[in-house]
C-alpha cells in the first residue's frame, strides 16, 4: 500500500533553524497517546504525521475522534494500532482534514487497545511467570479524600475479601501519578475530591492507565445524570458510600463481587456510549401486554442499557422487564435518569406488579421475582419479605416463558448468563426470541462466548443493534 498524503519534507522542517511560516519545534518526552488525547480533546481537524525509523504513519482526526490511520502496510485500525506501538520516533501535527473514514471506534477505547497491545509487545512472560501472575491477590488501589474511608476500605479489601491494597491517593493527581509506575487490577475512586476530582482523573486514568474503576462516592438524585456519565466513560460499577452510622455489609459485597470478578474483565470490549437523545415525553401505559421483552444484566450491563432502552420501540402490545445488577438504592434514580430518554414509562419495582405495554419495570438482582398470568393479563409477583430468598434468573426466565411462550424476548448482557443456557434453550423450544450481547463487546465475554460457539439459534448483536433485532420481523 502507498502511503498517502505523507510529505516527509514537513517533518524535516522540525530541524530547521529558521522556519517557513508558524513555529517549529518539539517536545521532549512526550508520547503517542499523549498527542492523540491532546488532539481529540481539541475537537479540530488535524493530521498528525509520525516516522518511526524507516517506518511512516499518519492520523487523521476531526470532531474530537479518529478518523484515519495509515502506514505504508496497513490502513484503518490496524494502522492506528501500528503506529501507537511505535517505541520512539518524530512527529508532525498540522491542520488538515480526512481523506476517508477508515476508523469508527471512539478513541478513548482506541487507545486502550492500543495501550494493551503495546505492553503485550514489550513484555514476554514465561509460563511459569504468568502462572505467578495468574496466584497473585487481586490489587486494590483506593482513591478518596477521606482517611477514615480509606481505612474502612482497606480493612474490608484485606481482611475480609483477602485482596491487596497497593496503594492510596488522596485526589486525582495523586493517583494519576501512582498509575505511572503501578499496575492495580481495580480502582475504587472517590467522585469529589479536592485538587482533581473524579471525573477528570477516569478520563485520564482511561487513556493512560486503562483498568476497571468503580466509583465509591455518596448519591442524591440531582447528582445521578454524572454518575451515568462515568458509566459512558469506562466505569464498571458504582458503590454507594455509607453515611454515619450505616452498615458497610453492601460495600463488601459489591467490592466481593468485583474482586472475584475483575481479573475475566476485559476494557478493551467495552465501547463507550453517547449522551442518548431526550424524548419529549414517555406514553401512558396501555392495555394488559401479549408480549414481554425481558433484559437480563450484570455488571457491565448498565452502559449497555443506555444504548438499548432509548431505542427499544415502544409497543401498543409489549411491556419491558429489566433486572440490572445495581444497588437498590440506585433504582429510583435509574428509573427518573432512563426515563428521559425513552417513550417507556420506566417505574422501579419494589413489589408485584402488572405487566402493561408501553411500560418497563426495573428491578434488581436483591429480591426474587417471577412472572404469573391469568385471564386477566401477566404481571411480575415480588417477594422481598421472603427470608434467604433471592433474585433467580433460571425462575424468571421458566415463569416469563411459560405466560408469554412465542411472545416472550429475552436479551442477555454483559455479566448476566451465569449458568442459564438450559433454560434459554427451554425458553426458546417454546418460541421465545434469545437476544445475546456480542461477547466481543462485553465486559466479562465468558460465559457469552461459550453461548456463542454452542448455540447457534440464539442471535448475538452488539448493544447498539439489540433494540433492532429484539422483533425481528414481528
């Protein structure tokens, strides 16, 4: 392939004494990836040339995202990919615009990718090296203002999930700095902070030093809308932090979880989402539904969801049902959040409830549900009084298909098939739809993957087509 638009002159002028217009210059110490974030924040349009050696590139970018990458070999993601593992080099940023589209993944998880296969590339492990790796205790690295948070934190990740904490920060700075010269497999962080708060220190922390984050930070509704923002910005999960006196048996459950699971994570899946579009209002719930679209998610999930929901069709005869891995406490908020950007009425479920069309019910994985009918219609029976009872996919999906049989959707997210294949293929010998997330787009692909390559009548999409193919040609 013949390098295009490449004009090695214009690097060359970096070396002259006097030169032709503007200023020349360059900057020591400086990488790759730094550039590229420094040019997409930008939002110009810009091409930025790189010789490596006897190797050229070029990268084109316009509206704050990547656009174009080319090499004498390569064109499109894989140049990108090229490139970013370039060890060291020259480079040259000028305005100029795209000659084509050949990249249309963000660049945020550009970079991650890119990030991982340079370490891949520098470093080679034995087996009996990854088999150390693979013993070690999962890293914890905290990051909140608060000591007394730290400490409970601390005590909680070591003494009780028997986790390592390798280090703390006070604020994003602080961590940021950590990161250069540390690897954590999780990073619990603190929304407000001093110096640099939470939201800048992800978005770094997802370009420079990609690892999965939870958020451990107190909520309110008005603060919610931010919370959904981290999700879109790479955040795995958010913890709700305990006020005085509250008991911190939910943090070490949802921080059990994570640990146990963080190490099947894969970031570079995850593909960020957009902001989605405001509806100008959501439509009365109708008549008794004929027909359920059940959504089943973990963690992961909630990114998803906000691709999924907003365009999910809503129904004259079809009600949703989505049960999310989430604080409880979370669903208030979720339901006010999502409902802004969907026709659905999205109401928080608590306690039984009928299954209407046009209307979505949420729910999460704490109290155990199922779906009953009658003459009259299906609705969702809830028992959270029921001692030692807790959430059962394999229940709900047998109940939800046995009122709804060919009527009945279910869609499987990130982190959400944990040992339910039997009864998804149960469901669908009745005529239920299966809807299964693409595994290369998932958080944690485990499970979805084996799905992938044992059942060929499901269908496997990725979030932002789910909503499509959720009827097909119903």
């Amino acid at each position: 392939m013949v390098l295009a638009h490449m004009d090695s002159a214009i690097l060359d002028t970096l070396l002259e004494e006097t030169p032709a217009a503007g200023f020349n210059g360059w900057i020591e110490g400086i990488n790759l990836p730094d550039i590229v974030q420094l040019l997409c924040l930008s939002g110009g349009e810009f091409v930025l040339q790189v010789r490596a050696g006897s190797e050229h590139g070029e990268i084109c970018f316009s509206g704050g995202e990547v656009r174009h990458a080319v090499t004498g070999k390569d064109k499109g993601v894989d140049a990108f990919y090229e490139i970013m593992c370039w060890s060291c080099g020259s480079f040259c940023i000028r305005p100029g615009s795209s000659p084509e589209i050949s990249v249309e993944v963000p660049w945020n998880f550009l970079l991650i990718e890119a990030l991982r296969l340079a370490d891949e590339r520098g470093n080679v492990t034995n087996d009996e090296e990854q088999d150390a790796v693979t013993e070690k205790k999962s890293a914890v690295f905290v990051v909140d203002d608060s000591s007394l948070v730290k400490k409970a934190l601390k005590q909680i990740i070591t003494e009780e999930l028997g986790a390592e904490v390798i280090g703390e920060a006070t604020n994003g700075k602080e961590a940021l700095k950590f990161l250069e010269e540390h690897t954590p497999d999780l990073i619990t962080l603190d929304i407000n902070m001093p110096v640099m708060g939470g939201d800048l220190a992800l978005k770094h922390i997802m370009v420079r030093s990609p690892c999965p984050v939870a958020l451990f930070s107190g909520i309110n509704r008005e603060s919610f809308p931010r919370v959904m923002e981290y999700f879109r910005l790479g955040a795995v999960d958010f913890i709700v932090k305990p006020g005085v006196g509250q008991s911190w048996d939910i943090v070490t459950q949802r921080l059990g979880r994570l640990i146990s699971s963080v190490k099947n994570m894969n970031l570079s899946n995850v593909r960020r989402a957009r902001t989605p579009r405001r509806v100008e209002a959501s439509m009365a719930p109708g008549l008794p539904a004929t027909k359920l679209v059940l959504i089943l998610g973990g963690l992961g999930g909630l990114l998803e969801i906000q691709k999924i929901l907003p365009a999910m069709e809503c129904r004259d005869d079809t009600a949703v049902l989505l049960c999310q891995e989430m604080g409880a406490e979370l669903l208030d908020f979720f339901a006010d959040y999502i409902n802004d950007f969907t026709y659905l009425t999205v109401l928080p479920l608590s306690h039984g409830a009928p299954l209407l069309s046009r209307q979505c019910w949420i729910s999460g994985l704490d109290i155990p549900i199922r779906v009953i009918s009658d003459n009259d219609g299906a609705a969702v029976s809830a028992a959270p009084e029921e001692d030692g009872a807790g959430f059962e996919a394999k229940t709900l999906i047998t109940t939800a298909a046995r009122a709804f049989g060919s009527g009945l959707r279910v869609i499987v997210l990130s982190g959400a098939a944990q040992g339910i294949s039997d009864v998804l293929v149960d469901a669908h010998s009745q005529g239920a739809r299966i809807v299964v997330q693409e595994p290369s787009s998932c958080l944690l692909p485990g499970e979805l993957q084996e799905m992938r390559e044992t059942h060929d009548d499901f269908i496997f999409a990725e979030p932002e087509k789910i909503a499509a193919v959720t009827f097909g040609e119903d």
